[in-house]
C-alpha cells in the first residue's frame, strides 16, 4: 500500500500532453489524481494498473479530520468518476487528435478498512508510464499545498518549462535565448483559458486575472519551490499573452531531492 510518510521524497511524473491537456474537474478529484499518480512505480509496473491507497493518510493528505470526513471523501469520489476527465490532444499527421479520458473509472474501499484500491484507465496509463521522452517530473508535496484547480494546474504548467531550462542550461543543445524562453514561457490568454477550462468564465480580464493569475500565483509563491511573476502583452487594445517570469527558491541538499533529466529534445508539447 502506497505511504505518505516521505512525502517529501515522492514525485509525480506526467507526459507534457496530460499537463497541457484540459483537466475537467475541480480541485479536490485533481488532487486525489495526482496523489494516485504519486504511487505508480515506474520501474515496477502496478499490477491491472492498481494501486492502494490508506484511507486516513488520504485525509492526511488532505489535512481533513472532522466528523465528516468519510462522507465528504465519498462524494468526492463520486464525483470524480462522474464528471472528471481529461480533454488531451496531440499532434497526428496534419492535425490533431483529440481523446477524452475518465482517468480512474474504479475505486473500492470498505467501511471497515483503510485500504483503497484505485484503479486508473488504460488508456491514461501510456501517459503515466511510457515516459522515454515528453515528460515533466514535479514534487508532490507542492501540489499537496495548492489549494484551487487553477495553482496545480499552472504550477504543473510552470514546472513543465522550468524542467526544460534546467535541463538545458545543464546539457546544452538550445541558443542562449532558447533556454531562457523555457524560464521565461510564453501563453496565448486563449491558450491559458483551454488548459485551465475557463474559456466560457471569468469573460472580463481583470476577474480572470484575479482569479486564475493572481491567487495562483500566490499560492504557488508561497507553497512550492518557485517564485512567479508575469507580464501582459497587449496586441492591439487587448491583452494577448502573458509572459511568466520563474526564479526556483534556494534549497538546502537533499540527497532525495534529485531531479531527473528531462527529455533532450522537443519535450515541451504545444498547443
């Protein structure tokens, strides 16, 4: 059964299509996903793409203790295989492909034992597992303070980008520019809107801007490894894109805190 007891030392690892998919569900399913995503090893593939989960060190990572706890995580669960899914879409040929996938469309606990079996969709495990190139590994326990859909969702965004400067800055292959691009990424407001499922909210600029800008970003600053600042670029009378500016926060040698090399070549998915 997987334990949080070295959260610290736990990472997720995701392919870049799944970070810059639309994740159709709000806070509480996404982080129970990534959580479940936490415990997949890699090197030693979950049986029937299971895994187990505690029950109390669920609520743990929720920080949730009161009377009302098993109720409010059955309903949480309920509504993730009801309404939550991922909307991905990949290069193919002379256009895109489209896919949407339930990611656990089982889980099973009892009411008289701390095991949870959760069970991830096939089709989502090739996103989890195949992870030779295209992916982006982030910490579990930043996502495990973020508290609105909005922050993990950018965070992992961010993450993806910062994960690509890092690892050319070290290794080489990208112009002086290039690299610093990957510091300092660039998105379309549109583009921001999709991956955040905010297209049809939030229509005026400065609501959208307070809601999933600046509370992200507080949140992310305060709780994670980064330190984020952006600028609006206007075309026209209207604001564009923004540019994130991402600064990683000094931290003390870790021996556990080892960042895996990303994907050399083209790992940062487009739109």
């Amino acid at each position: 059964m997987c334990s949080l007891k070295e959260i610290e030392k736990r990472k997720i690892v995701e392919h870049n299509d799944l970070i810059t998919s639309v994740a159709k569900m709000d806070k509480t399913p996404l982080k129970i996903f990534e959580l479940a995503v936490s415990c997949i090893d890699t090197e030693n593939l979950p049986k029937d793409n299971t895994i187990y989960l505690s029950k109390e060190e669920l609520f743990t990572f929720f920080d949730v203790s009161d009377n009302g706890k098993h109720t409010r995580f059955k309903e949480a669960i309920k509504v993730m295989q009801k309404e939550a899914f991922f909307e991905i879409r990949e290069e193919a040929g002379k256009g895109f492909k489209f896919k949407s996938i339930v990611p656990i469309p089982y889980v099973e606990w009892t009411d008289y034992h701390d095991e949870v079996k959760i069970e991830f969709h096939r089709e989502i495990m090739p996103y989890l597992i195949e992870l030779k190139k295209n992916f982006t590994q982030y910490a579990l326990s930043d996502v495990m303070e973020l508290n609105s859909k909005y922050s993990i969702i950018l965070y992992k965004w961010l993450s993806m980008n910062y994960n690509q400067y890092e690892h050319y800055s070290a290794k080489g292959g990208r112009r002086v520019n290039q690299v610093e691009s990957y510091r300092n990424p660039s998105i379309t407001v549109k583009e921001l809107r999709e991956i955040t499922d905010t297209i049809h909210e939030y229509k005026d600029m400065s609501n959208f801007t307070k809601r999933v800008l600046d509370n992200s970003l507080k949140e992310i600053n305060h709780h994670t490894s980064f330190n984020v600042t952006y600028d609006k670029i206007k075309k026209g009378r209207s604001i564009d894109s923004i540019v994130f500016h991402i600064e990683k926060k000094p931290v003390a040698k870790n021996e556990y805190y080892k960042q895996e090399e990303q994907d050399p070549v083209g790992s940062v998915a487009k739109f």
